[in-house]
C-alpha cells in the first residue's frame, strides 16, 4: 500500500570513515547534523522531529541516544531511537512524516570502534542458548551464508572473487582517501576470504527527509522522492531459515516495487547501492532484488552487467566491501542512492541516474531487509 504522503530524501551528508582522532562522538553527531542540514537547506528551527539509530553495545554505553540528543538537535525536540538497524530508522522517519504530524525528519546514525571487540558486542545480539556459543556475529552469520550459497551454486567462489576486486576498485574511485588494501579487521572464515571484507571503521550518517507540501512551499527541485518502500524480517534462529534463499528480501522488494509502480527492476532501475558485508551476500541480493536468478548470475557477473558503464552499476560507491561502518552501513546505501538521484554522488556520480534502489540488509545472515526505490520525479522516469 503506497504512503499517503510523497515524501523526498532533500538533504544529507556521509562521514565514512571520520577522522575524529580529536573529536569526540558528541562533537562528530553535531557535525553530521549541521552538514545534512546545510545540505538540505534548513537549519535546525527547520527540523519537526528526529529519528536516530545507534547500538549500546557499540557504544559502549546504556542507551546511546542519551548523549547524542544534543549534538543532534534533540533537546525540546520530538527525537525517537531506534536500535535494531540504521535503515529502520529512515523507515520511521518516512512513516512519522506520512502521518501527516512532520513535515520534515532528521535522520541519524553512527557506528564508533572504540568497544575492545565489535565481535563480541556483536556476539550479545544473538540467541543467548545456542548462538552464543558458536560465537556467532555478523561475519560468522555472512560465511555460514556464503557456505549455503557456495553448496547451492559452486561456481560462486569465483564470482565472489570478481565482486570483491570490482567494489574495491569502485571504492578506491569513490573514495580515494578511504580507500582500504587488503587489510582486514578480523580473521577470515570460509568461504570468504581475507581480501573480500573491509576492516570496521568509524562512520557516520544523516538525512533529512520532507513531506511534498515542504517541497513544494520551499520551491526545491534537486530532490529524491520516495516512491517505493518495503521492508521485511526473518526469523532470529539460523536453524529455522535456509541460508541460500532471502525470502524477506523477495518480500521487501516486492512491496517496494509495487509501491514505485516497477514491473522489471533490471531495466527500469538506473543504479543500485546494496549491503554486502561478503560478495556472496551481493549474487543472493541480486536475486532477491529479480536482478539476476542463481542461473544466470555467471553469465550476468562476467558479461559486466553490474559493472560500472555496464547496464546496471551496482555499488558505484564500493559499498560495504570498500568502508565499513557496520551499524550504520545500510542508511550508508540509501544515502548513496539518494545522492545519485539528485547528482550529488561527486567522483562516482553515474549520469542521468533517475532512479535508484537503496537496500540495507542487517542482523545475522541479512535477517533484516530493506529496500528503497527513490526517483528524480514522484510517479517515474520522465516521459
């Protein structure tokens, strides 16, 4: 069912990775805040309410937001917080601004490093019985996946191989400064290897989001409409899901397809921005998304379909595989799409990008979905 309201991402700003040797969280928040702000054209007078996410355990410290209202704007202001993923949190600020109370939405989330070992905090998340003691965490969870997907299409190996090599030369052309070697922040687990998966960084996130009245009133036009939304969960225990299939994926893509009014993604999409913490992830999303079935991901991957200059870029900006801000990267990806759509996206714009698809996937073995369609006009490509 398509939202009430038409709703367009209108501003934001990415730090990824921060250089905040002296600064402190606090001091990071406020920056991202102002600079979406600015990027928006409003100051924080301008800002209805604000919807952050952010992860205690992460943080290291009992709820997060706490100390982060005020680097934000949230102080004698609506602020909510989300701690499940960051894309939930730009979930919740399009639905607050759909019902009609906001006109406008800031949406934050951040990701630190200080915590001793991300994969113990991650480790807490899980199942406290079983999971627990595998030690399961976000990339225990991405190479049991890629072992199910690996048994089901053998010939994945190599193509995982050649997504790795293509987003890592994508986030070197993107982000230059960033741009990571071979380094990895923690061992490799078979089948993904040492070079496929980007060290943990410190990261963060903004958008602002406005109703059409907004738009309209304030005379914007370099906007990115949210025509399609849908999102959709898994369930928590590994044993109960078969790990080479993502039916929340096909669920989400389907709501939002429906929304934007898109009956074959693979042609009408311009660019795509998805979550892939390995480049098994990237083949299970591209069949999630109705990009590319299992059987023709080897014909679609080497003929460069996906590739930049091919007929679908994926991941211009190198996605997950280039910088790695775990909690935030999702909101990362919708960032992204939004940026393309508007022609902000700067090394890595792709040209007459009008629509774009922005997919998050979060929690163990992408047990969490998201996907967002947005577009250079509210009701589809131009005539």
């Amino acid at each position: 069912m398509a939202l009430n309201r038409r709703i367009a991402v209108i501003g934001s700003a990415i730090m990824a990775p921060a250089a905040a040797q002296n600064q402190s969280l606090e001091e990071l928040l406020y920056d991202i805040a102002q600079a979406a702000m600015k990027d928006a054209g409003l100051t924080a007078d301008g800002i209805d309410g604000i919807v952050v996410a952010s992860n205690d355990q992460f943080d290291g410290r009992a709820i997060s937001v706490m100390a982060a209202s005020g680097s934000v704007g949230g102080v004698d202001r609506d602020i909510l917080s989300t701690p499940s993923a960051s894309e939930h949190a730009f979930v919740m600020g399009v639905l607050r601004v759909a019902s009609g109370q906001y006109e406008t939405q800031l949406i934050v989330s951040w990701s630190p490093v200080e915590a001793s070992s991300l994969s113990e905090a991650q480790r807490l998340g899980a199942d406290p019985y079983f999971h627990r003691a595998l030690p399961l965490d976000e990339l225990s969870g991405a190479a049991l996946q890629a072992s199910a997907v690996l048994a089901a299409r053998p010939e994945a190996i190599d193509l995982a191989a050649r997504l790795s090599a293509r987003n890592k030369a994508n986030g070197r052309r993107a982000y230059p400064e960033a741009a990571t070697s071979e380094a990895i922040g923690t061992k490799p687990r078979w089948p993904i290897a040492a070079d496929m998966v980007a060290p943990p960084v410190l990261g963060a996130v903004a958008i602002v989001i406005a109703s059409e009245d907004h738009v309209a009133k304030n005379g914007l036009k370099n906007v990115a409409w949210v025509r399609g939304m849908g999102w959709a969960t898994e369930a928590g225990f590994l044993g109960d899901r078969d790990l080479a299939i993502a039916p929340a994926l096909e669920e989400a893509a389907r709501r939002a397809y429906a929304e934007a009014g898109l009956s074959d993604p693979r042609n009408e999409l311009d660019v795509v921005e998805l979550t892939d913490v390995s480049p098994y992830q990237e083949l299970l999303a591209y069949e999630g998304l109705g990009l590319s079935g299992k059987q023709t991901w080897k014909d679609d991957v080497l003929s460069g379909v996906f590739d930049p200059g091919g007929s679908l870029p994926v991941n211009p900006s190198g996605g997950v595989a280039a910088i790695n801000p775990v909690f935030c990267t999702g909101l990362i990806r919708i960032a992204e799409a939004a940026r393309q759509v508007q022609g902000k996206a700067g090394r890595h714009q792709l040209d007459n990008a009008q629509t774009a698809l922005g997919h998050a996937a979060s929690g163990f073995a992408m047990m969490y979905q998201t996907v967002l369609v947005l577009g250079e006009n509210k009701d589809g490509a131009a005539a």
